[in-house]
C-alpha cells in the first residue's frame, strides 16, 4: 500500500486508534499507529494491553485523491495543524518511531488531567515528597491537584501539579 509523499497526523476521537487505524487500512489509506505494550492490573489478574503510544494521534500518508476522504472516516476529528499549516512528520521521525516500537524501549507519556479520578491513589514522582503516595481528592482548575497524604495518623492536603504524579499500580 504506497501512500502519499509526506506523513501527516490526524487527530481522533478518545480511545478510537485502533478502530480508526483499521478502518484507513480498509480504505487502502497508508497509516502508522505505534502501540507500546503496558501491564494493567484489574482486581482479578494482570495483563499486557497494546496502547497508542500517542493518544488520540495517528500517521497518515494519503495520497492527493485520499486526502479529503481521511476526515470523513469514523473517529478522525481533523488533521492536526499548527500555525494554520499541516503538521508534517519527515520519514526520519517515524523512522525513529518504528524503532523505539520495535525495540521495546518506552518514555511513558506525560499523563493529561482526565487521566486521573477522583479517590485514585497516586504516587509523587517529583519535589521534596517525591515517593509519596496519597488519594486524589480533588482536580482545581485544571491542572493542579489537592492529594491526601496519611501520615503520622495526620491527614496532610497538598496542591501539587498534575505532571509530577503517577499512578500506583496494585
């Protein structure tokens, strides 16, 4: 399946990747979805899941007549632009993609706000607390979280940002 000269990123709707990624396939549009494998624990057993390695993002490389036909499939919102200009990905780029992918190494992404729920436990991977775990209890903003820290028998509220939590794994 040979695609148009440049890669192109499209920007789809919450969790539909993977259904978009086939759907192009279908169409014979070139597409590139790079998946990272994760272990996810549910309250029964844990298990490796294939997620995008960037959410909500997917490569594509139309060729001229497939152009238009990419933002009328189900799930894509449009084509990511910046400045008014296509954001354009150069062969290198998924290149070096391709082989972090396929390599297994992995920079978990920076987690977004909506990424956390409220009562959640999350751990302090940055600043004087770091290692520190404690419960989400509240989103201000958007940005800036208030946490419960149980310490000495003591409840303890602190605003910390949400880009220096993760979230612990049971």
């Amino acid at each position: 399946m040979e695609g148009g000269d440049k890669w192109l990123v499209v920007y789809v709707s919450s969790r539909q990747e993977k259904k978009v990624s086939a759907y192009l396939t279908k169409r014979k549009v070139e597409n590139y979805l790079p998946l990272v494998r994760l272990l996810r624990q549910w309250s029964d057993r844990k298990k490796f899941v294939d997620f995008p390695m960037f959410p909500g993002y997917l490569f594509v490389r139309p060729t001229a007549a497939q152009y238009d036909d990419v933002i009328t499939i189900p799930g894509v919102v449009n084509y990511l632009k910046f400045s008014r200009e296509l954001a354009v990905v150069t062969d290198k780029e998924i290149e070096i993609i391709r082989t972090i992918e396929s390599s297994g190494y992995y920079a978990e992404n920076i987690p977004m706000p909506s990424d956390y729920d409220l009562g959640e436990k999350v751990i302090v991977k940055e600043g004087p607390i770091r290692g520190q775990t404690g419960i989400l209890m509240r989103k201000d903003k958007e940005d800036i979280f208030l946490i419960l820290f149980e310490t000495i028998g003591q409840s303890l509220k602190v605003k910390i940002p949400y880009q220096m939590l993760g979230k612990v794994d049971e």
